[in-house]
C-alpha cells in the first residue's frame, strides 16, 4: 500500500451525521436516511478535500470487547442496550439509526469502498492496525478523541476530527496536541488513562485531571516514569497525589490494554484502493431509488470517476 490512506471511524462518522443531519430527510417510504446521506456527504467532501488513495471504512464488529471489559467491567456499561451471552451485547442506539446501519454497509459495499470489521475488536483497534502497517502518510477520520494516541508527524499520521457537525475538521497533529494537552501522540493515551473517560466508563485516577496528568507527565515522561516516582520518596509528588496513585495501582496495572488501541488485529485480505467506478452500479442503481439519496450519493460516485492527477 502506497499513497495516502484515509480511515474512516464509521460509526463515529454515521452519529455525528445522523445528529446533524435533520430527520426530515426521508426514503419515499418514509423510513429516515439522514445519517445515510450525511455520511455520504462527507465522504465526499473527505475525498474532494484531502485526495486520499486509499479508503477504508472501519467498522465496530464489536463495541464493547469481552477482553477489555474483562480488565475493567465498568467499561461501556452505561450504554449496554441489551446484554447477550453468546454474542456482543447490543449497544443503546437511537431508534431510526439503527435500521440506517445496514443501508450504509450495502452502499459501501456496492460503491467499492472498502469496509472492515474484526470479531472481537472496536473500529479503533482497525484504524490502530491499518495505521500501524502503512507505509504513507495516514489520515483518521473520527469524532473519538481516543484516537489522538496515534497521531506521529513522523510518520504523518494526523486526526481529521470534525468541530461542527461534519463540515468543519480539526487537523490534528502533534503541534495541536502539545497546545491543547501538553502531550504528543504517544503520551496522549496516558493521559487519558490519567484523566479518566465517563463516556468510556473509564474511573482514571481518582483527583487527578487533565491538567494534572499533563504535568505528571511532562515531570516523569511516561506512565511508567509516574508510577517509579510514586516509590522514590525524592520524586516532586504532592502527598496527595503519591497517595492517589499508589491506591489506583490496581487500575493503572490493567488500563493500558483497555485505553491503547490495539495494533495486531488479523485484518482481512481488502482492496483498499479508492474506487475509480462502483462495483455493483446495479445494486448501487437499486439501492438509490428503494431508499432516495439522489444527490448524495450522486455527487460521491462523480467524485470517484473524476480524473486524479
């Protein structure tokens, strides 16, 4: 794989649209497919914007992996749906998104783009692998901050997170990061596991917040420079925050697992190449009129054919 590869946190991508995106916008059966043609908006505008020549989108086989719930059990747990045991638990999705998923996926599929999902892993632990293999320069599209832990401008890795809706992108590199956080890519994954995350029912160290890990951090350089200090009675450690972190042992021995994406998950054999036409006009034909999204997918699939120079 050469050339610049963009991937897409689809199910990030697909919320942000089905919010910003009025419900208004219908099948001719009524059915909503606002976050259908949101999501093709944008990757037409992705596409347009940054000239990517690769795609994929990554897909969530699994929200909420046994194996990480295993280390931490309160992880997702406030946004389990349904619990099953034989299967992944079912995630709590607002109720005319869900039946836009499947639509997605087959539009996807009929257009060529790829589309990649691995049992047992988050989209994260794909973008983390596909990230970890390439050759080029990488672009991640998501609205998950999570994946900041894998911008390298040496490897020229960067974040396109969406600000506003999903037409204005934050382009994240590491200059951003240092100035928001005080960290890099690689010490942002700490801080996260530092800070804590209640939407990822993550606890994090109790009394120790964003500002703080930032500064234990810069002092001991990583996680593990921070736990040597909590035992060298020299270290620059306030009593309370020696205190804190000895107690959060437990935590802070299991959570790197939890919060670093993985990065060796078995990917399938995928064309990833930007498609130049559909793969499937037929189905792509079908698809368009059963469920309406006229200029939305049109633009995208006139993108697509355009010249590339």
């Amino acid at each position: 794989m050469t050339g610049r590869l963009m991937l897409l946190d689809t199910a990030s991508l697909y919320f942000r649209a089905y919010f910003g995106v009025p419900d208004s916008v219908k099948a001719p059966d009524g059915t909503p497919v606002n976050a259908v043609r949101g999501l093709l908006d944008f990757i037409d505008r992705l596409v347009k914007d940054h000239r990517p020549e690769h795609l994929v989108a990554c897909m969530d086989a699994d929200w909420r992996p046994q194996w990480r719930v295993d280390l931490i059990p309160t992880y997702k747990a406030h946004r389990v749906a349904e619990e099953h045991e034989d299967a992944p638990d079912a995630e709590e999705v607002p109720d005319t998104l869900s039946p836009q998923v499947p639509v997605i996926e087959a539009v996807l599929d009929a257009l060529g783009i790829a589309r990649v999902g691995v049992a047992g892993y988050e989209a994260d632990d794909v973008i983390g692998t596909f990230t970890a293999r390439a050759t080029g320069p990488v672009d991640i599209v998501t609205g998950d901050r999570d994946l900041y832990q894998l911008v390298d401008d040496a490897r020229g890795v960067r974040v396109l997170y969406p600000l506003k809706g999903v037409g204005t992108l934050q382009l994240t590199d590491e200059a951003v990061l240092r100035e928001k956080y005080g960290v890099d890519g690689r010490g942002y994954a700490d801080l996260a596991l530092l800070r804590g995350d209640p939407s990822d029912g993550l606890p994090g160290v109790a009394g120790i917040g964003e500002k703080t890990a930032a500064k234990l951090l810069a002092e001991f350089g990583d996680l593990a420079g921070i736990m040597t200090a909590v035992d060298d009675p020299g270290a620059k450690l306030t009593p309370s925050q020696r205190r804190r972190l000895d107690e959060a042992r437990p935590y802070v021995a299991v959570a790197p697992k939890v919060v670093r994406v993985a990065d060796d998950v078995p990917l399938p054999d995928v064309d990833t190449a930007l498609p130049r036409a559909p793969r499937d006009p037929a189905a792509l034909e079908q698809l368009a009129k059963r469920w309406g999204l006229g200029g939305s997918l049109q633009r995208l699939v006139t993108t697509l054919t355009e010249p590339r120079g």
